[in-house]
C-alpha cells in the first residue's frame, strides 16, 4: 500500500501539490486560531460554592452551612472529592470533578443538588456559585491612582464598583472582575442605645422602619379630564436626610419619632479584612480580571486594554489606571522563547540535510517537509482547543529532528540509484528508489510517532501538564509520516535534476567513512566479544 502510495503521488504532483497547500492554508488559518498562553491549565474541574452569613462565627457557619452543603454533593455525579472552608462570616466549599469534565456541566449538577437545600438553610443565605473560571484565570490586575489627591479611598472604590467593573465585564471573555483596596461606601445609623431606652423600643423595630422606608408603595390611576394619572408613593432612600426622617413610633403624646432623635446618621466606610497598596506610596484600589475558562488568554487581555483605552478619557481629573499585572508580557516572552528556538532548530536540520547530502536542490525536500508538518500539527491543535504554550509547542521542538529522517533518506538512497544508473529513467530510477525504502522508513516514523502514547495514560496535575507536549509531538510525527511517503516522492521528482555526486565526492562523508570503517571492522573480528559486553551493559 505504500509503494502504490508512492506511485500515485509521484506521478500526480499538481494533484498532491494543490492538496498541500490547502492543508498548509487551512494550518496558518489554525496557527492564528490556537489560543496562547505561557504554561498550560494544570488546575482541577472545580466549581465554588460561596456562602455569606455576616457576623458568625466559623463553627456556627461549619454546622449551620458549609456541612450541609458539603453533605448534599458527595453523592453528585462524578464528583472526586468535596472541600469546606468555613470563617468569620463566610463559607467556601470546593466541588472537585473528575479529569475531563466539562466544567458547565458541572456548575449545572451543583445547581441541582443546591436545590436539595432549600429549607434546609438558615433565612436569608443563599448559596452563590463562584465565576466560571479556572486557577490560572487571572490574567490581568490594574490599580486606580488620583495624583490630583481629590478623590479619597471610598470614592476611588465607587468609581471600581459601579463603573469600571461593568465595563470590564461586558468585554468577551471576561468572567468576573474583582475589587482589592480601598473603602466600600455605607449609609450607618448609630443608635444611641439610653435614647432607645426612653422611649421603649427595640432595636428590631429600627430595623423593620428603615427597611420598610426603603420601597415604593403603588397606588392606582386616576382619570380626570380624560388624562390617567397613576399614583405611587416615592420611598427610595437617596441621602443621609431621607433615612433621618424615618418615623419609627410616637411617644405618648402622638408625636413621631424620627430615626435623627434616637441615632446619628452618616456615610462611613464597611469594615474591610485586608488593603492594597502601590509602590509602597500608599493606599489605593484596584481590580483583578479573572477570565473565563477555554478563552484565549492572550486575546482576552487584548481586549481588555481596548476597553480600558475607550473608557479612559472618562475618568474623573485626576484618575489613573496603571496595570500592575499583564500576564501578555510572560505569553509574548514565552513565545518568543520557543519561537527562536524552534527556528533555530530548523536552520540546523536545515544545514545539516545540506552538508550531508551536498545537493542543495536535494535538501530542498527535507526543509520544505519540515514546515509545511509543523504547520499542519496546528489543525487537530486548533479543534482540541489545545493552546499554544511553553509544553505543547515544546512537544513540536522535540519532534523536529525525527520528522524529516525520512527525506533524507530517500534522497541519499535516490542518489545512490542514479549514481549507480546514470543513464536510465530518472524519474523511474528516483520512484523505485523511494519505493524501496518507503515501506520500512513509514512504520518507523509511525513507530516514533505513536512513542509517547503512554504519556496520555497520565492523569491529575501530571497528564494536564505533558499532555499537550505528547499531542503537538505526535500531531507532527503524523504529519511528517504521512508527507514523507506523499509530497517528498514529488519534491524528489521535481527537485532532484542534474548533475548528482555520490558519497564519495562529499569531502565529510569521506572523513566520516574514514573514521568508522576501521571501528566496525574491528567490532567484527571481536564480535563475540562485543556481544558479551552488550548484553553485560543492558
């Protein structure tokens, strides 16, 4: 089957031409198409459960919440192992699914058995799920700055919560955007608690006014003059001084009580657990970036800079952003890295398919092989949403010197044939011969290609690690087995022409040859020797 594939392909080089370059069109499409990144995504198929129930403590949340929760998901599907965390305030519990999960079909099963609990749970708590992102989803952090000093600490984390973090949602690819720093604005009423005691009310009666003052209270139409007018009753609070006039009771002479008689009312700051700080200058706010999982990294930050670029001129006097974390730098550098290194390695394999065959229209079939193989390794990378990264362009590094083995070899033993038979058919004389060695060279090339298959048997943090080298590497051996029995019998046809010199008119295969004729001759006189001592070292 391969000679016959080799016959074919010889004697149709537009057909197998035209073929090649639709597939390496269809690889620079998939070459741009593959998102990048610097390292691959070694985290777990994780789902977060978030749960606040303000000013408990952590055993109070352990009972009352996070063992509930962990409980109901132990028996959900594919579910590897359950985590709780429980602190003042807050619980977390961590839904660990099994290795190749899809993650929204995870996030929907933990809806399911969150519904499990309703009832379940003390009123008011309601479990949140955490954003669609993976561990290594924070690819951008950036801080607020006012050098003019006009604008505080709570004004700052305003402009971050209600403005800069809408935007930067709506940008594709984003999950969530997440406030560090700063000062969380609050309407706090203190309560003068011997006032409250004159007048004989309890604190939940406080509670219920301010909360029942806090709404809009609808009404009916009124028609006159064949005009409808509908009335509502206006509550929203809006300023310090509409919550100091919520009535909250009378006293014995029927006059009002008003929230500014028993409290003081002002704007103040939530208590906060942690701060952030630039340059040691200071104080300031900032936001982190955490992008949804399987996005391209790389594109998404993009994006992000185009809309920090548009919202920019609308900031307040005064205000800066300054990216304090661009993970687009560590992904260009990475690149760049593998980039010059894997083109290094193709102007050596390059020079040495030259020197060796000392034919520089020969070793045309071997360097353009090597390319159009790399390239076409993207098509399968740009479908199994594989991203280019420090491991799996590593895998195409590794796989470089093997892939044009093949071509070299059929071009020497070409050579040797039209050596041997100068004056015969030279397109016949240089088909026989790859014929010749194209049966044994393609299952030694399939034979390397399949040789990191058990690479995938790995699993957890190890298979997420160096499954993507052992993808790219036999992505590319594939593609240069199957281009070494197809477009080099072509290349060989159209290229290999004139004057063609044997081994030994190459001055290094000489030297070569000199060097270890006397080292094999030798081996075979003490061959049972040589024997003895291979089988002692293995």
């Amino acid at each position: 089957m391969v000679a016959r594939l080799i016959e074919a392909s010889a004697r149709n080089p537009v057909l197998v031409v035209l073929s090649v370059l639709l597939l390496a069109a269809w690889g620079a499409w998939a070459l741009f198409d593959v998102p990048l990144d610097a390292i691959p995504d070694l985290s777990d198929v994780q789902v977060i459960i978030y749960t606040e129930w303000p000013g408990r403590s952590p055993t109070l949340i352990e009972d009352q919440i996070t063992y509930p929760v962990v409980t109901s998901l132990l028996a959900g599907p594919r579910v590897k192992r359950v985590r709780g965390v429980s602190e003042y305030g807050v619980s977390y519990v961590y839904v660990i699914f099994e290795d190749r999960t899809d993650l929204y079909w995870a996030r929907s099963r933990v809806l399911e058995y969150l519904q499990k609990l309703t009832g379940k749970l003390p009123a008011s708590v309601t479990p949140t799920l955490g954003p669609d992102a993976t561990g290594v989803g924070w690819v951008y952090q950036y801080a607020l700055v006012d050098e003019s000093g006009t604008h505080d600490l709570a004004q700052l984390r305003s402009l971050q919560d209600w403005y800069l973090r809408y935007q930067l949602e709506g940008v594709p690819g984003v999950a969530e955007v997440a406030a560090v720093g700063g000062f969380v604005k609050q309407y706090q009423i203190e309560v003068d608690p011997n006032t409250l005691a004159a007048y004989r009310l309890p604190i939940k009666t406080i509670i219920e006014a301010v909360r029942n003052s806090n709404a809009e209270v609808s009404g009916r139409v009124l028609e006159m003059a064949g005009t409808e007018y509908v009335i509502r009753g206006r509550g929203y609070l809006r300023s310090v001084e509409d919550i100091e006039l919520i009535p909250v009771g009378t006293d014995g002479r029927g006059t009002p009580i008003l929230i500014r008689d028993i409290a003081h009312v002002h704007i103040g700051p939530d208590q906060r657990r942690g701060l952030a700080e630039l340059d040691g200058k200071g104080q300031t706010v900032g936001g982190i970036v955490i992008m949804r999982a399987g996005e391209n990294a790389l594109a998404v930050i993009e994006r992000i800079k185009a809309r920090l670029d548009e919202i920019t001129p609308a900031l307040p006097n005064g205000v800066r952003i300054i990216p304090t974390y661009d993970r687009s730098d560590l992904i260009h550098r990475a690149i760049a890295v593998l980039r010059e290194k894997l083109v290094e390695e193709s102007v050596i394999v390059s020079l040495v398919a030259v020197v060796f065959l000392f034919h520089l229209r020969s070793a045309f079939v071997a360097i353009i092989i090597l390319p159009v193989a790399v390239l076409l390794a993207f098509i399968p990378m740009a479908y199994l949403k594989i991203t280019s990264n420090i491991m799996s362009l590593g895998g195409i590094a590794i796989a470089i010197g093997a892939m044009v083995d093949a071509a070299i070899v059929m071009v020497e033993n070409a050579h040797k044939r039209l050596e041997q038979a100068p004056t015969a058919d030279r397109i016949g004389t240089i088909i026989a011969a790859a014929k010749e060695v194209g049966r044994p060279l393609f299952f030694s090339l399939l034979v390397i290609a399949v040789s990191f298959l058990p690479i995938f048997a790995l699993e957890a943090q190890e298979g997420r690690l160096f499954t993507p080298l052992a993808y790219t590497k036999t992505f590319s051996m594939l593609f240069a087995t199957a281009l070494s029995v197809t477009l080099a019998p072509v290349l060989m046809v159209l290229l290999i022409r004139g004057r063609i010199r044997g081994e030994a008119k190459n001055p290094l295969n000489r030297l070569l040859i000199a060097l270890y004729r006397p080292i094999l001759s030798g081996a075979l006189r003490i061959r049972w020797l040589t024997l003895g001592l291979a089988v002692v070292i293995v």
